[in-house]
C-alpha cells in the first residue's frame, strides 16, 4: 500500500550552485498529491538541474526538497524507490526486446516474478505494444519506443512520475497518443505527475498548475487559465495593415482598450480587453488615421504569450533535437 501525502512534492529555498554560476536561487514551491504540474523554462533557467536534484541526482547546496514524504538529500534510496523518471533522451536497450526492456527493470526492484509478469503484461497492453513484445526495441519507431519507456518506469507502481520532455521530436499522431496513455495512468494510479515540456499546448492541455523558472527564480506559479488572466490583454488582435505609418500605430496605441502594439512589416498584434467587441472601433480608428485594415483574426492569449511575457522570449527558440539513439543499447556502427 502506497504512502499518500497532501503534498507530493515540497521544495524548500533549494539553492546549487555549479561553478561560480547560481543555477538554482532559492526556490520554493509545493506539489499537491495527485496534480499534474508542468515545469517550464528556457535553456540554462536552472529547470534540469532542480530537476535532478528532485530525484536524488544532485545534493543541495542549501535548503531541500521533500518527495513522496522523504528527504532528497537524506533518504535518496527511498525517494528513488517511490518515484519513477522518464528522462528525455532514450535510455531503453536496443539489443533487448520490449519484455526483456520491462522485466529487468522490475527486477531491479524486486518485484516477485508473478506479480512482475501480471503488471508487463497489462502495462504493455494499455500503451499498445503486447503484439510487438517480444521483438528487439531496434525495431522500434521512435514513439513505440517512447511508449516503452513510460510502461517501464511505470512497473513498480510509483508514486511521483517525473517526465522531462517525453514528447518531444515526436510527431503529432505519437504526441497525442503518449498523452492519451499518461492520462490514463494517471487516473488509474492515481499518480502525480510533474511534466517539463517545449510544447506549450501540451502543458496547457494536461496541467492543473505550471510553474515557470527563469535565471535560477520561479517568476511565475499557477494554474494556466489563472497565467493567461494575469497577462494585460485577453485577446490578441491581428491587423494586416498595408503602409501603416507611426500615426496609424499611435491611434491604435491611444485606445484605452489597448495594453500593447507589436508592428512587423504590414501585420500588426494589439493586446486588447475583449477583442470581439472591440474590433470594430480598432478598424475604425485604424480608417481616421488614413489606413486600411485588409484582414483580421482574434485569438484568445495562450500559455506561449504567458511564456514570453514572463521570459521575453517565445519557448519554441528553445526547441532542441533528441536523437532517438541516445541511451543504452545503441548498437556500435551508430556510436554512443
């Protein structure tokens, strides 16, 4: 029987230093039991290493973290038996098949061989992959293999699932697949999940709270609908505008609806307060002032907008490739 915990996860003014440089600046936050928390952050914002401190990779500086109930820095066996970690490049053997891959790894934590072979067997069925069980994980397309990956850290039924990136490189159809397959272990395990991701939709589609880390800081927690509502302008206007001249930006900038103006070329983005009902008076505004709007689209603000807003940049010049063969069992010819 698990050990539940109001709080999954609580991260105590965590602070590491590598070299001379302040990875992680006194960070605090909790997890509560149960939730699905996204993790986001450009590159170099500290985010893989608290990370790595959470699963007992990396001691503390100073202040710590709780997991599933145990000190990171003073119980790491423990913590490490009561969490399960998917990391993002891929680190099933490629000389073993699926089965060989889930098996070992419930050996090694001691799973009787009964109870190991019931739990494959049904983990394997719900990501899809029981008719491919016995052949070799080479095999593989690059999301079966990631569907893998996630049934196998899955064996010993933990508590805490961390997953770094677990779709990315990964085509739409797959994404979408791997998050059908999370949510349902989720629900049935009742587990809590805490996610980083490059895809914006991904943690606004599966995130009950997302916290965002820039320069070592959190700078920003909360649920996505409540990030989005913290940004001034709900909407986001977007005005083709042939020849617009500084006159016919600074109509537009003078409208009390208006919080802010971005101009590239002849397309121009107007955050505004209730963009339906203010299109009108932004096209005519935009006609007093000698232009003339030629196309117009709205859209609601998205968990990308909360994300440059906060880091001033858009996360998808974050983007980075994986290879797929990265990890254990890569076979000599491809190199390791």
């Amino acid at each position: 029987m698990k050990n539940r915990h109001d709080k999954a996860i609580e991260v105590l003014e965590i602070t590491k230093k590598l070299g001379r440089t302040i990875a992680v600046d006194a960070v605090s936050f909790d997890v509560i039991d149960g939730e699905f928390f996204g993790f986001l952050g450009p590159n170099g914002a500290g985010k893989t290493t608290l990370i790595r401190m959470l699963t007992t990779l990396l001691k503390p500086d100073s202040g710590g973290a709780i997991v599933a109930g145990c000190n990171v820095a003073k119980e790491p066996d423990t913590v490490r038996h009561r969490i399960g970690v998917v990391p993002q490049a891929m680190t099933s053997d490629l000389d073993l098949t699926g089965y060989e891959n889930m098996n070992i790894y419930g050996k090694f934590y001691g799973i009787p061989r009964k109870e190991r072979q019931e739990r494959i067997k049904q983990l394997l069925d719900t990501v899809g992959l029981a008719a491919r069980a016995d052949e070799l994980v080479a095999a593989y397309s690059g999301g079966m293999r990631r569907r893998l990956e996630i049934a196998r850290v899955l064996v010993h039924r933990p508590e805490i699932l961390f997953l770094d990136e677990p779709t990315i490189g990964l085509d739409p159809q797959s994404r979408h697949l791997i998050w059908e397959i999370i949510g349902k272990f989720r629900k049935r395990d009742s587990m809590t999940v805490f996610l980083t991701t490059h895809y914006m939709e991904e943690a606004d589609l599966l995130c009950d709270r997302v916290a965002i880390i820039d320069s070592g800081k959190v700078i920003a927690l909360g649920s996505p609908e409540d990030l989005k509502a913290r940004i001034p302008g709900n909407d986001i206007v977007s005005l083709t505008i042939p020849d617009i001249s500084s006159g016919i930006a600074g109509k537009i900038e003078d409208l009390p609806f208006v919080h802010k103006l971005d101009v590239q070329d002849n397309a121009v983005r107007v955050y505004v307060d209730s963009g339906a009902q203010n299109l009108p008076v932004l096209i005519e505004k935009v006609g007093e002032a000698g232009g003339k709007v030629m196309s117009a689209t709205i859209q609601e603000q998205s968990l990308e907008d909360v994300f440059i807003h906060y880091t001033g940049k858009s996360i998808r010049e974050e983007v980075k490739k994986v290879s797929f063969l990265v990890g254990a069992g890569v076979p000599q010819k491809w190199g390791r």
